[in-house]
C-alpha cells in the first residue's frame, strides 16, 4: 500500500530521485546559457576566442614537450 507523504519513511527512499531531478535542473540551466551566450554576438565572439586561445595553448604544449 502507499505510504502518504507526511510519514518521513515515504520520503526517504526518493532521495536519490531528488538528486537525479536536481542534475537534470541544473543540466538544463547549463544548455540554456550555453544557447544564450551564443545567440549574443558578442558571447559568441568570446567563446570562439577562448577556445581557440586554449586549443592554441594545447597545441603549443604538445608540440614544446613531445615533439622538440
């Protein structure tokens, strides 16, 4: 039989649910600001410049340690 919501037992096994919904709140926050930032131009403009920085920097680290 279910249990009502009062009793503090009902609850306790959906902890893991709660942190499963919580996840996918703050995945979806996560997706909506990353769509944002790149509808603004100059959002845009500065996400293609740090990651280019940063794959310049990767680059430049594989090639200063492995190759020469």
């Amino acid at each position: 039989m279910l249990k009502s919501s009062d009793e503090p037992a009902a609850t306790e096994g959906w902890k893991g649910l709660k942190e499963i919904d919580r996840a996918i709140a703050e995945n979806r926050l996560t997706a909506y600001t990353w769509k944002k930032t790149w509808a603004d131009p100059w959002g845009r403009a500065a996400m293609v410049t740090v990651f280019t920085l940063l794959a310049a920097y990767v680059i430049f680290v594989i090639i200063n340690d492995l190759i020469l």
